[in-house]
C-alpha cells in the first residue's frame, strides 16, 4: 500500500451512501486520482470539512492500486473565501476547475498545469481588474500544459505563417491555424483578437510589469473570443461537452 500525502485541489465531490464522498482531486504530487472518504458528511474530525473546492487542502491518501484511493486526513492550508463572494470570480474557479477534471489524465503529475490553477484561484481570491481576462490567460496555459498548446501564428498542417494583420481561422481539434489553402475552419480570429491570445500565451501573469511591457491591454470582447476557443480546445480534446 503507497502513502500519498501533499496538497491538492477539490475538483469535483460526489455524495455517496449516507456519509461517504467520493472526491476527485488534483493533487501536486500525483496527478489527478479518486478518494473516497468515508465519514465525510458526518463531520469527521480527520477530515474537517476540508472537501470543498476553491481551498488548497493538505491530504493523506491511501492507495491499494484500486480505482478510488481512501483519502484519510484532509485540512486547508490555503483558503480563498473572497471567490466565493464574487459571482464572476467563482464562475471562472468553476471553469478552471471543470477544464482541470477533463484534460488532466489520472495520476499523471501535470506540475505546469497546477501552478496555473493555483495561480488562477490565488488571482481571483485577491481581486484581479477582470476575471474573464484571467480565465482566457489560464485556460491557454492550462492546454499548454496538459500537450493541446493552440498554434497561433502557423498553419498546423502545411506550416504557412499567417499574416500578422490577417483575420486567422483556427481549428481547435486540430490544435491551431489551418489556412484556407488546407481547408480552413468555422472559428475565425480577428487579427487583434489573435495578437492578444499570443500575448496572453507569451508573458506569465504579474501586476509589475509597466504597461509598454505588457504590449496592448486585452479587452472584454478579445477575452471572450478567446474562452470560446479554449471550451472548443478542451472539449474537443477532452471529450467533453460544453
């Protein structure tokens, strides 16, 4: 029997019997896995409440290489209350967490992929200017890091690079950009909505960097355009409806 213990994330809690939860979980150490917790409802003292999504929670797993794990202990370490009171803010937890559960494979440690949910949740609890900006940075960064990086800049299938003033259309199945010589797609990016999802994708999240750095500011509308693709991206890839 393997021993699990480190933080992880909430992603999804399922009541069982008349106590039990079954949780799923990405976890730092180990990837997304299945625990059971037995007792969960009852308010066991091993576990303190702490299956609740948004918090990073600290957690000791027991694991006989059967499906479900039994997750043992479990306490927060990192709670973010202030999502909670922010509709916005905890609609864009929900999706982050959502396109998590999808695109994650089971225990496969995904590093890059926890940062940014950590990194997302950590945003939005301290009040970021625009939540839907924050979520369409994370969810390029979440596909990155999970191998469903969207090329931006050439087409995917014969390597053409687009113009940087041309309208763009992408293939979120096919991972990017298919010029019209290739077939094409439905989706197409107005060449300002492009450049900003290749900013997004090119600079990490940080308050310090002066405006010039950042290149041009990512308005509301761009955001959206670009979440759309994202959704198409993960559910396309994850085999998931939107």
């Amino acid at each position: 029997m393997n021993r699990i213990e480190g933080e992880a994330l909430v992603v999804r809690a399922v009541n069982v019997g008349e106590s039990d939860v079954i949780a799923t979980l990405i976890t730092e150490q180990v990837g997304k896995v299945s625990a059971i917790a037995r007792g969960a409802r009852k308010g066991s003292g091993r576990l303190g409440g702490a299956i609740e999504a948004l918090h990073t929670i600290a957690v000791l797993l027991e694991d006989k290489g059967a499906e479900l794990t039994v997750l043992k202990e479990a306490r927060i370490v990192c709670a973010r209350p202030q999502i909670a009171t922010n509709l916005e803010a905890f609609e864009a937890a929900g999706v982050a967490l959502r396109w998590a559960r999808h695109s994650f494979p089971p225990r496969t440690r995904e590093p890059q992929g926890w940062h940014v949910l950590v990194e997302l949740l950590d945003a939005l609890e301290g009040g970021v200017a625009d939540c839907r900006i924050e979520l369409a940075r994370a969810g390029l960064a979440m596909l990155a890091a999970v191998g469903y990086a969207i090329e931006l800049e050439r087409c995917v299938v014969c390597g053409r690079a687009c113009p940087t003033a041309r309208a763009a259309c992408v293939d979120p199945a096919r991972g990017g950009l298919v010029c019209r010589s290739c077939g094409g797609a439905s989706t197409v990016l107005s060449p300002q909505t492009r450049l900003a999802a290749q900013n997004l994708m090119a600079r990490p999240r940080t308050d310090s960097d002066p405006p010039a750095a950042q290149g041009p500011p990512v308005t509301r509308t761009q955001a959206e355009a670009i979440l759309a693709l994202v959704d198409r991206a993960m559910g396309a890839h994850a085999g998931f409806e939107r």
